[in-house]
C-alpha cells in the first residue's frame, strides 16, 4: 500500500476479506476495529473513515491487510439447492460446496432454485464494480416457464416492467390490506429477450433485483420451472458440468478486469460481442 490513506470499505476489500458493500456492513454492525498508528488500543471503526500508513484493521478480531492475499478467481456451475452465501454456518453455502478454504465472495448470486455460472473471487474491487448495477455490466440466462410464450410476453419484458420487492430489505412503511408492510414498487431497465422454443427463452440483464427474473414472469402470468445462468459479461458457462469448479485463464481475468474498469461502458443490452456462443 502507499504512503497516502484510504477509505476503510475500500481497505477491507482490497485485502480480498469482502467487498466494499458487505465492509459497511461489518462496520455498521460494530465487527470492525482500528489500531491507529502509534497507538496500542483497538477502537471501533466508522464508516467513511480513513486507513492511515501504520494503522492496523481486525474484523471480528482477525487483523486483515490490504493486497496481501494472492487474487483467486474461479467459475463454478452451481447446481439447484446451493445457497450463493459466504456465511459458513449456513448449510449447503456455496463456499463449502466449491471445497473452498480461503475467504473467498462471489459476483451475483443465483437463488436456491438457480442453477450456473458463479464467479467466486476474492478480488473485492473487481467484485464490487461487477454488482454496481450502474455499471450496466450483462448477465445472461437461459428460462423455461410453465406456459406458451406469446409475443406480448416477449415485447413486455423487453421494454421493462413494473415489479414488486418484498424481500426485507425493500419493506415500506405503507401497510396492504393484509396488515403486511408493502413491498417496494421498482421499473425493470429494458433487456434483450430472445424466444428460444414454445416455452423458453434466453434474457440478458444489466441490474440484479432480487429473484427479478421470477417477478418479471410472475407480473405476466408465467411461473418460473427453471433459470440458468450461461453468461457473466465475457465468462461463458460452456460446457463445464454442473456442480464442477475450475479456475478461469490468465486471457479471461484479464478481459473482465478490462471490462469491469469500464463503468456503463455501453448500455444497450446484447452489446458484448466476443467468442462464438456469446449473446448476439
């Protein structure tokens, strides 16, 4: 690191333990101590605060430096019924089942019932500006439903729709009829669809709501029988098996690297266009 300071989300991340918004979150919830340069007391961390040279930072009392862990980065093929959490208690934790042992976070999770392509890294900057959904960076998957694909269905979720997210995060003050808190009312940007069989098709998004997928279909009548996710911006799941773990090439870090450093680099969905088997 420099002689000059940095931002202590930033700090946590850079050493590979998390990324800058789960930082936050730690510092937020009191798990984040300071030894400040010359001093020999740990005092609880603020958010926004400064790391200075000769400073020391423990989260959950285990000291943590920034760029000293080796960067990882691998793809895995999630199967149905894993969990995308870097909580270790949690059973069936994506961590666990990659036969991880380093701290290691991943770049846009797939619920339970999702299966494909995760990138797992403990790269917290690349991490961080992958999730920004301002930087409109595409994911792609592939989607059966239970019903007949129509061409309003098509048209409607290309354009962007109207959807609701009652996960506890997004809870309004408002109540429904029921006595529940309402669920915060969100437009979908506009995607590319493509119609792939009678009930399939394939949707390259630019943001990442939660289960968004299954509340666009749900808003037009469509359950959701299974979402796989082919594509994370350059990386293509191909043909690697489900449930398999392997480490991405030196000339595939590199491309995301030099796509994530591109913030909103071009915001019209379908834009990438790489190897064969890419979206077009």
């Amino acid at each position: 690191m420099n002689q000059e300071s940095i931002r202590l989300n930033k700090y946590i991340s850079a050493s590979g333990f998390c990324s800058r918004r789960e930082a936050d979150r730690l510092i937020e919830a009191g798990s984040v101590t300071i030894v400040k340069s010359g001093e020999g007391q740990a005092v609880p961390a603020r958010i926004g605060e400064q790391v200075c040279p000769g400073d020391r930072v423990f989260v959950n009392g285990h000291e943590v430096a920034a760029e000293k862990q080796e960067k990882l980065y691998y793809m895995l093929n999630k199967p149905r019924g894993i969990i995308c959490t870097g909580d270790r208690h949690i059973k069936d934790n994506v961590i666990d089942f990659a036969g991880l042992t380093q701290y290691i976070s991943y770049a846009g999770r797939l619920d339970r019932d999702s299966t494909g392509l995760v990138l797992l890294t403990n790269d917290g900057e690349l991490n961080d500006r992958i999730m920004r959904a301002s930087n409109y960076h595409e994911k792609e998957y592939i989607v059966k439903v239970d019903k007949v694909l129509t061409p309003e269905f098509i048209i409607a979720m290309q354009n962007g729709m109207e959807i609701v997210l009652d996960d506890d995060r997004h809870l309004t003050n408002e109540i429904d009829r029921k006595g529940r808190r309402k669920g915060t009312v969100v437009k979908t940007r506009p995607c590319r669809v493509r119609r792939l069989n009678k009930n399939e098709f394939s949707i390259i998004l630019t943001q990442g709501y939660n289960r968004q997928i299954r509340r666009m279909c749900l808003s037009r009548g469509y359950s959701v029988l299974e979402i796989k996710r082919v594509r994370i911006m350059n990386l293509l799941l191909g043909d690697l098996r489900e449930g398999a773990l392997r480490p991405l090439s030196g000339e595939e870090i590199t491309e995301l690297r030099r796509l994530a450093m591109r913030p909103g680099n071009d915001r019209r969905p379908g834009a990438y266009k790489g190897r064969r088997g890419h979206a077009q």
